[in-house]
C-alpha cells in the first residue's frame, strides 16, 4: 500500500497541510481515541508506518489546542485595544489640579492643569502596549553572555613533572 502520509510540499520543499491531511491527521486522532495502537491506524489509513501515524495524531492534537488558543489571543487582543481607548481618552482630556474637592485657578482665572492624570495614563498605555507585544510575541529574545574562565588547579603534582 502506497504510503498517503506525506502532504503535498511547499516551494521549499517542506510539507505543508492540505485540508485532506488535516482530516485524516483528524481521523488518525479519532482513532487514537477509540483505543487503536498506532500499527492500527497506520494499517488502517494508509500509513507507510506506526511512526507516521503518531505524527499524524499529534499534527491532529497541536491544531486542536491551537484554534481555541487563537481564539483566546483575539479575545486578549480586542480587551487590550479597548483599555488602550480608554488611556487615550485620559490623556487626551484636559485635568484641572483639585486641592480638597475645589479646581484651583490661576491669577488670570484659568484652571491650573494637572499633569498627574495625562502620566498614569502615559504608564497604561506603555504597559498595554508590552502586554500586547508579549501576547502576540512581537518582542525580541533575550540573550544572555556569559563570560569568564575557568581555572584548573593540579593539587599535590609538581608542574616541573608536567614539562
């Protein structure tokens, strides 16, 4: 039997996912669950092997997980944007200083602004804006050096007897 595992390649010679692989990676995981050894499902789908079976069920597992995952990144995302609207609704808006519950003036009659509000609001959308970077990945690695030596230190041997 000729063995039907391999989906079609990409430009680069990679395999990629065809709506076809995708329903048997998903029948390979069905299968799985009904209690079949991966012998089974090979014997049973077409795979040249019990090896390109487990492939198959865990491509059928990762995709599982990662579409309710997807969903939950969107839904993170749009609450980010909608907190991001609100500090920029703050920092856009004029704040007079209030000294115990009374806007305080100037001498020519115009309310002292404050700048507290317009800098926490700054501090949010800085913080928004990390937590959607890191939510969508978007930062950097962060790489560590490390330097240094290592000293090797020959106790009770003379070093004339190493020459």
């Amino acid at each position: 039997m000729r063995d039907q595992s391999n989906p079609a390649r990409d430009g680069n010679g990679r395999f990629t996912r065809t709506p076809d692989t995708a329903e048997r990676d998903a029948q390979a995981a069905q299968l799985r669950a009904h209690g079949r050894t991966y012998r089974q499902i090979a014997a049973e789908l077409g795979y040249a092997d019990p090896g390109n079976a487990w492939r198959a069920v865990q491509r059928a597992l990762t995709a599982i997980v990662r579409e309710p995952a997807e969903e939950l990144r969107a839904v993170e995302a749009a609450r980010l944007d909608d907190l991001y609207v609100a500090a920029l609704e703050v920092l856009e808006r004029d704040h007079p200083t209030v000294s115990h519950g009374k806007v305080i003036y100037d001498d020519n009659g115009d309310p002292i602004p404050d700048d507290g509000p317009k800098i926490q609001a700054i501090r949010e959308l800085r913080a928004i804006r990390e937590s959607f970077r890191r939510l969508e990945g978007l930062d950097a690695a962060t790489k560590t050096e490390i330097s240094g030596g290592v000293r090797y230190e020959l106790v009770g041997i003379d070093p004339e007897e190493l020459k």
